[in-house]
C-alpha cells in the first residue's frame, strides 16, 4: 500500500485511505507515510490527521508497529 501512498501523493491527486470505520487502521497508514515520506515524528502525524479526522483512536498495538 505505501507505493500507492507514494504515487498519488506526489501528484496532484486527492487520496481517501479507508478502513471499515477509520478510527484506527487507516489513520495508522496514513501516519506511517507521513513518518517516512515527511521524516516527521508520530505526535506531529498524529495531530496531522486528527486535525482531518477528529475520531481517530489510535490503538496501541498498531501504534507500537508504527513507531
């Protein structure tokens, strides 16, 4: 999934990563492409997307993968 991640957000596309209720998984891919593709830390990805979508619920053991 990241070269897709890679591929649209390099271009002038919008991309909608979605998961069954988007609490936790899909927030948590977009977050690991920011983490690598920006180089930015997980408190600033986070308040990244959860400025984009409020709901997000990170849980810890994705977490923990992520980081």
């Amino acid at each position: 999934m990241n070269h897709l991640l890679v591929t649209y957000a390099s271009a002038v596309y919008r991309l909608l990563v979605h998961c069954m209720t988007g609490v936790s998984r899909s927030p948590a891919a977009v977050i690991a492409y920011l983490m690598r593709a920006k180089g930015w830390r997980l408190p600033e990805c986070y308040r990244w997307v959860a400025e984009r979508r409020p709901q997000v619920h990170i849980n810890p053991g994705i977490q923990n993968t992520v980081t």
